[in-house]
C-alpha cells in the first residue's frame, strides 16, 4: 500500500514536467510553422500546376486545315459536295442556292437569283456560239473530222441545259439522299465520315488540275500554229482569229468578239470536263452508302467469311449471328432498299448527263486515234496532243471504273448474306438475299447501258471497231493547213 502514494507522487511529477507551459508553446511554434510552410509549398505547386497547363495548352499544335475538315465532317453527302458545286457555279452550272448550308434544307432553286441570271445568259452565250460553228461546218466540207467543234459545242449546251433542270430537282433529291443516310447504320470512326468527302475533294482537284494543264498547252500549241499561219502582222490577234475562227468567218476581228470568244472556250472546256467529274462524284457518293451498309454488315454484327477469319474468331462471329434477331435483317434490308430508291432517283435525274459524257468521250478518243496517224509538225503540238489523248483516256476509265463501283458495292451485299449461318437463318435473310440477287443496282445512259467493269471492255472493243473502219479511209493530212483551224 505503501507503495501507491509514491508512484502517485512520481505520475505528478512526470505530468507537470509534460504539460509545461512553455513546452506546449514551442510545440504550438513548430506545428503552426510546420503548418504555414506546408501551405505556402502547396499554394506554389498549384500555381505552378495552373502555370504549366496554360503553358501546354498555348503550346499544344494547332490543327491544320484538312485535320479541321475531318475532325468536323458529318459524312454527309451534301456537305462533301458543297464545294465542288460551289466551284460548278462559278462556271454558270448548277445554280443552287446554299449549297454550302450544313443542311439540305438551306437548299433552294430561284428563277431570280443571281446564279440562275448568269448561267441562263450562258446558255444564250453557247447557244450563238453554236450556231456560228454550225455555220462555219455546213458552208464548208463536211468529214469525221471537221464536225469536231459542233459536237464539241454542242455537247457543252447541252449540259448547260440540263444542269439547270437538274438544279430545280437538286434540293429535294439531296433532302431525300439526307432521309437515306439518318437511317443507316452509323460511322465508327471519324474517318470513316471524312473518307467520301476527302475522295470527292482530291477527284475534283486533280481533274481540275490536269483540264487546266490541258487548256494551258492547248494555248502554247494554239501560238505555235498562229505564228506559223499569220494572216496579220500583230501575234494576238492572230491568235484569236485561229482559235475563234468561227466568229471571225462570218464578223470582223473586234477586241470584244476575240474576249467574248476566248471566255466561251475556256468555260467550255471546264463543262466539257465537269461533266465527266460530276458523274464519279455522284458514284463515289452512292458507293459509300452502300459501303457504309456493308461495314456494318461485316465489321458490327461479326458478319464475315469462313475462308477469311482463323477458326476462332468465326467461332465467335458465329457466335454473333446466332443471336441476330429477324428485326436486324428487316431493318438492313429496308435501309438497303432505300439506298436503291436513292440510285434510280439520281439515274433518273443525270442519266442524260452520262449519255453524253460517254458519247462524246467515244467520239474524241476516235479522232484523236485517227489524228495520231499524221506526223506532228511541232514538239509543243506533239507534247500538247499526247497529253491530251492520255487525259482523255484516263478520265473515260476514270468514270468508268468509278461508276461501275456502285454495281460492285451493291452486290458485295450477297457476299456477306451467303455467310449466315443456318442457326440464324429466318425468312428475313432469305428476302434479302433474293432482293440483292434479282435486282440490277447500277447508273446507266439513258437505260442504253448499264455503268458495270463490262463497260470497259465493250467501249474498248467499240473504239477498235469504229477505229479500224476509219483508217481504211483515212489519208495522212498536214496538220499546219491554214485553211482548216484545228484549234476551234
């Protein structure tokens, strides 16, 4: 007991000694200093955090223009074509107002506006610069050769012409192609919606790109001719009156007829090769569409071949299918017959535009074939009729295999159908297999003929035929003749 009374005393002892006064205030001291400094150092960091985000963000790479495009485009067709409609335009074609719009229903038609003035004044423009060609041909020889101005011409007006119908029905088919693309499967990724507007851009660059080399080594060639065909003593003037012959056969040389002439002969040939490019253009757009169907086909639902895929993996896709339910099929099937419906509305609405792009494009390749026999007089004439001739070529198989793309696409369809399994075989596939299978999905001539690979090789065989007909009446002509321009 004794014993208590002294750990007692010590217990206080050791408690006064603790709890000091002037102890606990230099504990306060370092833990309020300890305190402060922790603070100021995580007030320093975070200014220094907030600093280094401003720094990055000011630093970071900013996107370039076709980045900015493809991180903005929708997939739309309507937007992908905008501009090249825009640039259309500008060469009195497809006078649409908003054709730059983010939708179609900015689109609108207007007998009154602007665009619709100048290009019905174009028409008028081509129509008596047709009619003076005509004049010039019949009141001299007529030959295969020499009717090349009234096709050439003719053609152009023709065009003119029905651009501006189709520009009145523009509006309600791109509503109607916008309808179509709300209801089919969505893009993946952001490329895949920039990947249709990126090909319609770079076709219509390079085809305006090589028109305009084209016209610039018709020019050097043109001035080559002149120089050597002089009728006055001023070069210009000379010029004109060889490359405008028929304005100068029935008129006096004026300043204003040679200018009024060299505008009709540069904005023909832009129409004259538009319309080539028009035609892909619609043809990319409508291959996509199928394509855009068919990756979901493949990609989404697992849908692909045994013959393609390692075992596994078509254990898996096959896993995929057999859980497909018939309301998948109906509603592929459906949004398959609308893309159709879409392809017969936009048949109908440039089927002549096609007609004559592969005509004319039939008749050119002939003559220049036919003219290819003669000697060439000059290296700029040489240079300038080869480069034409291989242009001409390249853009008929240009259109060709792109139009024939759409036929391609829409049967790749029946590939991926022929990969269901029987486990998730249901009247809907079968419906959908014999649509696929019975129907012919391609853009045409005026339903002469069908824009299928086949068309290759029958306008191949065609220019051999009508060419080995031609050189059994052909007779080497001198290509520096005076009296006939081959520059009108």
């Amino acid at each position: 007991m004794k014993i208590l009374p002294k750990l007692e005393s010590k217990w206080r002892r050791l408690k006064k000694r603790v709890t000091r006064p002037s102890l606990v205030r230099k504990l306060d001291l370092v833990h309020e200093s300890a305190r402060k400094k922790a603070f100021q150092e995580s007030c320093d960091t975070y200014k220094n955090q907030i600093e280094n985000e401003y720094e990055i963000r000011n630093n970071l790479p900013k996107l370039s223009h076709g980045d900015r495009e493809a991180f903005l485009s929708d997939g739309s067709f309507h937007q992908a074509v905008g501009r090249v409609l825009l640039v259309a335009e500008f060469f009195a074609m497809m006078p649409v107002k908003g054709v730059t719009g983010k939708h179609p229903s900015d689109l609108s038609f207007s007998w009154r506006n602007i665009r619709t003035c100048f290009s019905l004044l174009f028409i008028a423009s081509s129509l008596a610069n047709f009619g003076l060609s005509l004049f010039k041909v019949l009141n001299n020889p007529i030959s295969f050769n020499s009717i090349k101005p009234i096709i050439f011409r003719g053609s152009v007006l023709l065009v003119l012409i029905v651009s501006l119908n189709l520009a009145r029905q523009w509006p309600q088919l791109m509503m109607y192609w916008h309808t179509v693309e709300k209801g089919l499967p969505q893009y993946k990724t952001q490329l895949s919606k920039w990947k249709m507007g990126h090909t319609i851009s770079m076709v219509m660059l390079l085809g305006m790109m090589l028109s305009f080399a084209e016209h610039i080594l018709s020019m050097v060639s043109a001035i080559n001719y002149a120089s050597f065909c002089n009728r006055t003593a001023d070069p210009i003037q000379n010029y004109f009156l060889r490359t405008n012959d028929e304005i100068f056969y029935v008129a006096s040389y004026t300043t204003a007829l040679a200018l009024w002439g060299k505008f009709q002969n540069v904005y023909s040939t832009f129409i004259w090769n538009y319309m080539d490019m028009f035609v892909m253009i619609v043809s990319i757009g409508l291959a996509a569409k199928f394509r855009q169907l068919n990756d979901d086909l493949r990609n989404f639902k697992g849908m692909v071949s045994k013959c393609i895929l390692k075992p596994s993996k078509w254990q898996r896709s096959n896993n995929f299918l057999q859980n497909m339910s018939p309301t998948y099929w109906s509603e592929r099937r459906i949004q398959y017959r609308n893309i159709c419906i879409l392809c017969d509305k936009m048949d109908d609405a440039i089927s002549l535009i096609t007609m004559v792009s592969f005509s004319n494009n039939l008749y050119f390749i002939c003559v220049q074939l036919l003219r290819s026999l003669n000697t060439m007089p000059s290296v700029a004439h040489a240079v300038y009729f080869y480069f034409s001739l291989i242009f001409l070529i390249g853009r008929t198989l240009a259109v060709s295999l792109y139009s024939s793309s759409v036929h391609d696409e829409s049967r790749l369809t029946l590939r991926y159908l022929r990969c269901v399994p029987k486990e998730s075989w249901c009247p809907e596939v079968k419906r959908f297999t014999e649509e696929v299978i019975s129907d012919e999905v391609t853009l045409s001539g005026m339903k002469f003929f069908h824009l299928t690979r086949k068309l290759v090789l029958s306008v191949a065989g065609t220019i051999v035929t009508y060419e080995l007909v031609l050189i059994q009446f052909h007779e080497d002509n001198d290509l520096w003749d005076c009296d006939q321009s081959y520059y009108s």
